[in-house]
C-alpha cells in the first residue's frame, strides 16, 4: 500500500500551487495537477531526508 498525504492547491493563472498540509511553509507550482503532485514529492523527499534544516511540521495532541 502507499503512503498518502494531504495537500492544497488553487490555479493562479495559468499555474497550479499548492503546498503539503504537513509543510504549509513549502509551496511549489506545476503548469499541470500531476506536475504540481511530481512537485510535492519532490519536496516531501527533501524534507524526510534531512537535506532543509529546521522544518516546522504540524502535529496534533490530546489535552
């Protein structure tokens, strides 16, 4: 089975943006929808591997 993972995007123009909703502070664009999900994957590789340092992420917990 394969990972999912949550991300918003609009059309501005003539471009796709869009964001992870685990990494809101980075956005990228693709011309198309599937450039813009090849785009997020992208980034999501770069942020799990350590390469960006200090990455904010979202969390949730119980009070």
């Amino acid at each position: 089975m394969k990972n999912k993972l949550e991300y918003t995007y609009w059309k501005d123009d003539d471009m796709f943006l869009g964001y992870l909703n685990d990494y809101p502070d980075y956005m990228t664009q693709g011309e198309t929808i599937e450039e813009l999900k090849d785009n997020l994957r992208d980034i999501y590789n770069e942020l799990v591997s350590g390469k960006i340092p200090g990455v904010r992420q979202v969390a949730e917990m119980a009070i």
